[in-house]
C-alpha cells in the first residue's frame, strides 16, 4: 500500500514537471538596437551603398543623408530593404549617413545610429588640375588633356559658385580650333575674389568640371588705366602715359608684349603695374626708351618683364638722359621685375642738367646680360645730375660686365646698400662698384650676399668663361664697406682692395647652385653654412 502511494506521488511529480516544460514564456516588448554596419559605407561613381545588419522586428529604416553633420538633412529615405544605394549625389564629396529603425509601434523604434561620413568619387575628368598660375583676377585658363581620336572639347560654360549641381550657366564659350588642339581656353570678363564652377563639354556631354576662385583685385592708388583685355598696338604704351594723370597706376596686361611708338619722356610720377598673369608678366621690349624729361616726379615698374632688343648686343636703355635733361626722379623702382639684355639700366647723360636721381631701388627682380657700360652708369666727369642711394635687395645679378660705374664728382654724394642677393659672373673690368679718382663712393654697405665667379678678362660678350678672371669687389671707395654675412665661391677671387669680412664657400660656383650657367641658382651644397641667410631668397631651400 505504502509503494503505491510512493509510485502514485512520483507519477504526479513527472506530470507537473512535463507540464511546465512545455509551457511558453513570453516577455515584453522592446526598443529596437539601433542600425549598424555589415560593410564601411561604400562609394562608387557618385552614389554610396548603405549595408546594414537586419533586424528582424523592423518594419522599415530611414536613412539620412547631410554634409554638414546633420545640422540640416539634404535627402531622406524610408526602405524596408537593409541594404540600400543612395543615388544622385555630387561627385567628390564629402556626407555624412545616419539610420534609424522604425518597428509597428512608434516607442519601439531605434534611437539614432550615425554611421560617420565618406567622400563620392572624383568624376573621371579630362581636365588638368588647377594651379595658382591659372587663375588671375579676372580670368581663368583652363586645361585638358586631348587624346587622339577621342572626343574634342568644344564647349565651355561658366556657372556661380554655389551651383554644384551645375544648373544655370552664366555664359557659354566655344572653343577655336587652336585652343582644341592645345587643350586649353582662357575665360575673361570674370569679378575678382570670386568663385566659379567652369565645366567643358563635348557636344551635350560633361568632360570635367572644377571650382575656381579669382584673385583678389590688384592694389593700387586711384583709379587706374587699364589695358587688360584691349587690344595691343604699338602705340598702348605711349598712349596711356599721355593719358595718364601724376601718379596714376597704368595696369598692363599680363600676358601681352609692349613695344614704344618713340621714346616716352618721363614728366610725371608713373606706375607700370603687370596684371596678374598666366604666363610670367607684362613684357616691355625696349625698341625705344624712357627718356628724362622736367620736372619732379617718380617711376615705378611692378611685376614687368624689360627686355632690349633681341641680338643688339646690349645697346638698349631702359632709362636715359635724354638730350636736355632737367627733371628729378625722386625715385626709381623696380619691383618684382625681369631686366634683359640692355647697356644700362639707367644712364645719367652729360646733358642731364640741373636735375637728380633720389633713390634707385631693384627689389625682388632678376637682372641679366647688361654690357661693359655700367648697369647703373653715369657717362663721364662733366655730369652734374647726381645719384643719391642706390638699393639693391632679394635679386640676382648674373651676366653682368659691370654693376655700378660712377665717373662723376657729385657720386661723392652717393649711398649704396645691397642685402640678399646673388652675383654671379656680374664684373669683367677693374670691379663690380666703381667710381673715378674724383668719385669715390663715401658709403658701400653689402649684408647677407653671395658673389660667384667673374666673367673673363678677354672676352668681348657676355658668355661664361673658360678661365677664372679676378676681380674687385670695389674701386675708388673712400671708407671700407660695412660687410655682414657674405660669401664667396673659390672661383671667386679679390684684386686689392680685397674686402674683409667675407667667408670664402670651398667649392665653386657649379658645386653651390643647380645650375648658375642657366640661372638656376637654388642651393644645392647642404653644407653651406649660409644657405638659409644669404643670397636671393628665392634659391634658398
């Protein structure tokens, strides 16, 4: 009796146990987790590919798209899809994707799930990339490159900045056949320190576009005369200094060549100021000269590139006496200037009269190939038209048979200072700075130069030489220059006087610079102790 009580009670403990396995326990429902990532985002083209893992519970995702961080959303989208391609965007550029799960009641959707940012591919563009030089104030140059066979560029359109999507074009270029063929087109008639869209085409279909922003406006004094984008005649020049007011700034073109209907003579203060350029600046070839004329006034010449006549052997000027010679120049500038190929840079006549020089100043420019007379120069002891300073600084001096040559009395008078500059083959007779027995120069102060070799004794041009030639560094200096931090190359060598400080480099000219034949003249020797505080700073490292 008792074992089937036992058996009975052990049956009933089975079937509850039974019964609980079997029953089904349910839980309360949840807030979804929130979106995230099979894959990273994936661009392509210009779409992006959003790879989520799928939650089983969610009826559908919507997924954002921004490029500022979400501080505004620039496309939405509800899909029921995990995986999803966002579709329409810009090309190379850079979004930012969110998600968020969305289940059949509004509480149980996922909070936020911010996937981070990817950049759209760059559409596959024939165009060049851009460069500071291609772009100016007032234009622009754009470049592709031409494939033979392929598709020519016909067309060029110009769109506002902002219209990325590249909607509303503001004008519409063709192209000639000369720009097809050299893969590129200038655009002109733009607004300065402005952003542009400019897209080229071939027929109805885009090649390439890129954004653009032009140049600031050229500074300058007043209201100037400008000569951009006005046809050059031989007379532009002499034209617009007539026209010209005291002190007005006349702006060349950039990219143009000026040549004198006759000489100018100078009688009022004057800037030649180059526009911004897309190939080195405004060229003066000096087929005739500035002459001195009366009065009190000043020159300036910024960003020009001055250039003799082509095979004269050096008998252009850029600046003479003239033949009744009265006025003052209070200053003469050239900034930022090339100067080529000329017998002076400046030359004070014996019929300059009553007149003077103030201050000659050469900053930031490069001067080459200038004859036996003197870069700056005054013709023979008679002149009475003194020079009073002479400044020279940040340029280099090269193929140069003689710098300074001041033949009289009144260079007594004069001072001349030279800092941060490089001389290279710049003497051939007796020495670089010079006057006559009557003439000394009372104040020679030279910081922060290098001087290379000279040019040889017996040659009659400018050429490099095969031979070392010795030369002075001064003559006819009545107090010893003030020297700080120079050096000179060891094919560089000083007839008496020979000025002291200057720290002699061991090597020559071709073991310290590139390529000083040519004028390439970046330092090269890592061991030359004075490669980032002397010389032109341009060729430093």
């Amino acid at each position: 009796m008792k074992k089937n009580n036992l058996f009975k009670a052990l049956l009933l403990l089975v079937g509850v146990l039974y019964l609980n396995s079997c029953s089904v326990e349910t839980y309360p429902e949840t807030r979804l987790f929130r979106p995230v990532l099979n894959q990273d985002l994936l661009p392509t083209n210009n779409t992006i590919t959003v790879d989520m893992g799928k939650l089983k519970s969610a009826v559908y995702y919507k997924i954002e798209v921004s490029r500022d961080t979400f501080k505004t959303v620039l496309k939405s989208f509800d899909t029921p899809e995990n995986k999803f391609v966002i579709t329409d965007l810009l090309w190379n550029t850079l979004y930012q994707v969110r998600a968020t799960a969305f289940a059949e009641k509004e509480e149980f959707n996922s909070k936020i799930s911010d996937f981070g940012g990817v950049k759209t591919e760059k559409y596959p563009s024939i165009l060049f990339l851009q460069s500071t030089n291609d772009v100016t104030d007032i234009a622009v140059r754009l470049r592709w490159a031409v494939v033979a066979g392929g598709q020519e560029v016909t067309t060029v359109k110009v769109f506002a900045g902002k219209d990325e999507e590249l909607s509303t074009p503001l004008a519409t270029y063709q192209t000639t056949p000369g720009e097809i063929t050299a893969g590129q087109k200038i655009i002109p008639g733009l607004l300065p320190n402005t952003k542009y869209q400019l897209a080229i085409y071939s027929g109805a279909t885009v090649r390439g576009w890129d954004l653009y922003t032009t140049k600031p406006p050229l500074t300058v004094v007043g209201t100037p005369i400008d000569l951009r984008n006005i046809p050059v005649t031989s007379s532009s020049l002499n034209n617009a200094y007539a026209a010209a007011t005291n002190g007005q700034t006349i702006i060349l073109d950039g990219d143009s060549e000026y040549k004198f209907n006759g000489n100018i003579v100078l009688n009022k203060s004057i800037v030649f100021k180059s526009g911004y350029t897309f190939s080195g600046g405004a060229t003066l070839e000096m087929n005739n000269q500035f002459e001195v004329g009366s009065g009190t006034y000043s020159v300036v010449f910024d960003g020009v590139k001055l250039k003799g006549l082509t095979g004269s052997a050096q008998t252009s000027y850029i600046v003479n006496g003239g033949t009744t010679s009265t006025g003052t120049i209070t200053d003469l500038k050239f900034l930022n200037c090339l100067m080529d190929n000329f017998r002076n840079l400046i030359r004070i006549r014996s019929n300059w009269g009553s007149g003077s020089l103030g201050t000659l100043t050469i900053d930031n420019s490069i001067v080459t190939n200038f004859g036996s007379a003197g870069m700056i120069s005054t013709d023979n002891a008679v002149v009475t038209a003194p020079i009073n300073n002479i400044v020279i600084t940040n340029s280099t001096l090269f193929n140069i048979q003689k710098l300074i040559y001041l033949r009289n009395s009144n260079a007594s008078s004069c001072a001349v200072r030279i800092s941060d500059c490089t001389f290279y083959e710049a003497a051939k007779t007796a020495a670089m700075i010079e006057g006559t027995t009557a003439a000394t120069i009372p104040n020679l102060q030279i910081s922060n130069s290098i001087f290379g070799r000279g040019i040889t004794s017996g040659s009659t041009t400018v050429t490099p030489p095969a031979t070392v030639y010795d030369y002075a560094l001064t003559k006819t200096v009545s107090a010893a220059p003030a020297l700080v931090n120079n050096y000179n190359t060891n094919d560089f060598n000083f007839l008496a006087p020979i000025p002291s400080p200057i720290t002699l480099f061991a090597g020559d000219a071709q073991a310290l610079w590139v390529d000083p034949a040519k004028g390439n003249f970046r330092i090269k020797a890592i061991n030359f102790v004075g490669k980032n505080t002397a010389g032109d700073p341009r060729w430093r490292p």
